[in-house]
C-alpha cells in the first residue's frame, strides 16, 4: 500500500479538542466532523487538505479524550495517513479500528515541512519527502494491521471474514 499527497504540519501534543471540537460532537455523519476538523488550529485545513494528503505532528499527537470523532474527522477529511514521534495510546487504537493509517517516525516528523510532497510505503515502513529528496524509516505495521487498515477499519475487516 501506498500513500502519496502534500504534508499537512502540526507540532506536538495535538489534542483531539482541536482534532474535532467537540461542540460538533452531537452528530454522527462522519462527511459533518470532516467539515470541522482541525478548525480551531487550522481554519483553512478543510480548504487545503486533498484525498491522500498527510498529517504530520509531533510528540502525542492525539491526547486528550478517548472519542472516535477525531481519528474519523481525520480519515473522512481525505488524510491517508498521519505521521508523527508518538500516538496518544487511545488514538493510536481507534486510528486503527477505522482504518486510518498511522506512522511513528521522530525523523520524518521533525523534517518534513507543511507543504512538503511526501509519499509512505506501507509495506516498508519508508517515508519519502520528495520536496526535499530524503527519506526517513518508520517501523511498518503486521500485515495483519494493514489489512484492518486497507479494509477501512475493524468492524469491515472482521464483517469480511
């Protein structure tokens, strides 16, 4: 599996109270929290991000409350994968049971820039920034992972069987 699209840059600590705030939280039309994410740090997110762009954050990136709502406000915005130092325990699952794909990677999240033309390889863990010609290594997911993943989540991989 392959991911291809223009970085989307966050810092550290990114809480899922900005992911999708949670006076959006009353509904459950995942197209509805795409609309909002990120809004409260990024006003014009939901005007740049394209299908298979990226999320870059940093350390803890998805702390704060346990809600699905914000790794689906995440997926549903177009974001093919999010890459940052360290996941949130609790994202870094529900990231996984809908299917939206997620990379731990210091190098990749400290280099690459908003902006940036980036492209990950699932299968190899490898992260290209293009914009800058380099590439960094994240550790890739157990097949078994990639295929919940490529499958659009949990509940659709185990429906499937």
């Amino acid at each position: 599996m392959i991911a291809h699209g223009k970085a989307h840059k966050y810092g550290d600590n990114v809480d899922t109270d900005v992911i999708i705030p949670a006076r959006y939280l009353n509904t459950a039309n995942h197209k509805e929290l795409a609309l909002h994410c990120m809004e409260d740090i990024d006003k014009d997110f939901v005007n740049k991000v394209n299908a298979g762009d990226i999320m870059v954050g940093g350390a803890n990136f998805g702390c704060g409350s346990s809600r699905e709502h914000a790794p689906i406000a995440i997926k549903e915005s177009g974001v093919s994968v999010v890459i940052a130092k360290t996941f949130a325990r609790i994202f870094y699952r529900n990231a996984i049971n809908i299917g939206l794909a997620i990379l731990e990677c210091d190098e990749a999240s400290e280099k690459i820039e908003n902006g940036d033309d980036v492209e990950v390889d699932f299968d190899t863990g490898v992260i290209t920034n293009h914009t800058k010609g380099e590439s960094y290594k994240a550790q890739p997911f157990p097949a078994f992972i990639q295929e919940i993943i490529s499958k659009g989540g949990l509940l659709k991989s185990i429906s499937e069987k």
